[in-house]
C-alpha cells in the first residue's frame, strides 16, 4: 500500500484533472515499454515486459494431455501469477496470495473467455492433435518482478509476447486407435509449429481517479482510484473479456465510453507491442 500526504493526494488528483500527471504524461499516455523473449530457455516461450517501473515475466510450458469432457475440440490452458515479495514487501504472505489470485482470476476471464470458451482471445481449437483424445495443455505462469502499478496490463502484455515466442512440437499421431483407446504419438524434436497470437488481445485498464480515468496508473495513482476496469480488446476491435476492481459503482454509461476509450487506445497498444516484440525476436535471433 502506497502511503501519501495529504498535499501529494491533492497533486496527484489536481494532476490529473489538469491532463499532466506527475510524471509529465496525459491521462491516455503509457509510460515507455521494452520486450524482451526467450528468457526462460526452458520453457516453450517466454517473454520480459517493463511498463515504466514495473516488470514481469510470463512463460509457457506446453504438455499433452487430455481434453474435457465437455469440450472435445478444445485443448486446456491455465494461468498463474505469483507475486514476489521482492517486488512489494506487502507481498509478503497473505497479501501476495490474494493478489495473485485476483490477478490469476482476472487473466482468465480477459484472456480465456466464458467457461464454454466463448470470446476466449486464445483459440483452444488449435491445440487439439487428436479430438476428444490428445490436445495440447499450456500452462502459463507469471511473476511480478517489480511493481509500480498497471500489473495486470503488463501481465497480459508479457503473456501475448511469450506465446509469439512459443514453439509447439509437431506431433505425429498413429493410426489404428479406435473407441476409447488413446493412439501412439511421434513428438518431433526438431519440428516446432510456431503460435499463432493474431487473434490475442492486449489489456487496457482504465483506473478512475476523481471525476476522470486514466490508462497504466502508477501505483501512486492507483491508491487513489475509486475503481478500475480492465477490457481485452484483439486486433479487430472485438471485446473478448472484461473485469472490474474496486468497491465504487459505475453508470452503465460511464462502462460504456470507457469501453470505447480502451478501444481507442487498445490500437496503439496493439501496434507498440507487435513492434516490441518483432525487435525483440530479431535481437534473440542474432544471439
């Protein structure tokens, strides 16, 4: 918890109605973005993102397995975010735990959609091998380095980085199976399908701080918002999750044209990280 004097409250608030934040930007303005991938060589992708002074790492891990039940023609993907307390002593214990978990919860529903999968920005059908018999499962974790507010855009940014930089082996399956009987597979050692993030979308979170809402809130900034919320928008404008934080109420209308801001906004974002992490493939690439 970020703990302020009266008189830097007044600033803070008085900043943002005027257009010019503490830290020179306007209320629409992201702090710069760097990327880098493959940080973790033992994952299957993995990816660097710092927004101003936050920092995050996500990685994915993919593993066969077997789909639902309910979802045949669906593979699996599950995310967890683990809060250091190196980053923010209140993450030390139970703090770092609930966060981690509304953090979790909230990539979900941006990322992933309904429980059927409806509007999900990750396409589960494309990690079937076999349906109703092998799919892909990926497991996506990811860790706060640093905090200076706006985690949950960083993360969702970091995500999308690490899946552009996931390679999934190319999987043989033999034939002859039949009923419920699981067929042999060949995964390739050298052969790598490439994931396909076109359809991924990024996350804008706009944190309403007095009368007006602002994009990548400091934390300084976000210990005064009276609520936040947080759109995933993919490349064709199309809304594909939505979550909200904090106890203040907010006019439909207001949801309304905060949407449409995200949206806005979202084109920029989408433009930034695709060009980020180009370069960053490139500089790993010449490694």
């Amino acid at each position: 918890m970020v703990g302020l004097s009266l008189g830097e409250k007044h600033f803070i608030q008085g900043g943002i109605d005027q257009n010019l934040r503490s830290d020179g930007r306007k209320r629409d303005t992201y702090r710069p973005i760097s990327v880098e991938t493959g940080v973790i060589p033992q994952a299957n992708g993995s990816a660097r993102i710092r927004i101003g002074a936050t920092e995050v790492i996500a990685s994915v891990k993919a593993e066969l397995g077997r789909p639902n039940a309910l979802q045949p023609d669906k593979g699996k993907v599950s995310i967890f975010v683990d809060c250091s307390p190196v980053a923010e002593p209140m993450f030390e214990g139970r703090g770092g735990e609930e966060l981690s978990t509304e953090l979790s919860v909230a990539l979900q529903r941006c990322l992933l959609g309904g429980k059927s999968g409806a509007g999900a920005g990750i396409d589960l059908s494309s990690l079937i091998v076999a349906e109703g018999k092998i799919c892909w499962d990926l497991y996506i974790d990811g860790l706060v380095i640093s905090s200076d507010g706006n985690l949950l855009d960083a993360l969702g940014a970091a995500i999308k980085a690490a899946l552009s930089n996931t390679g999934i082996p190319r999987v043989q399956v033999a034939a002859g199976a039949s009923g419920d009987e699981q067929p042999e597979v060949d995964i390739s050692d050298e052969e790598f399908m490439q994931f396909d993030t076109s359809g991924i979308p990024v996350i804008v979170t706009l944190t309403k701080v007095g009368r007006h809402y602002i994009v990548d809130a400091t934390s300084e900034e976000e210990s005064q918002m009276s609520s936040a919320v947080s759109v995933s928008i993919n490349r064709k404008g199309h809304i594909c999750g939505l979550s909200k934080r904090g106890s203040a109420g907010l006019d439909p209308s207001v949801i309304s044209d905060m949407i449409s801001v995200a949206r806005h906004i979202s084109e920029q974002l989408i433009n930034k990280l695709d060009s980020e992490i180009s370069a960053a493939e490139a500089d790993e690439d010449e490694m």
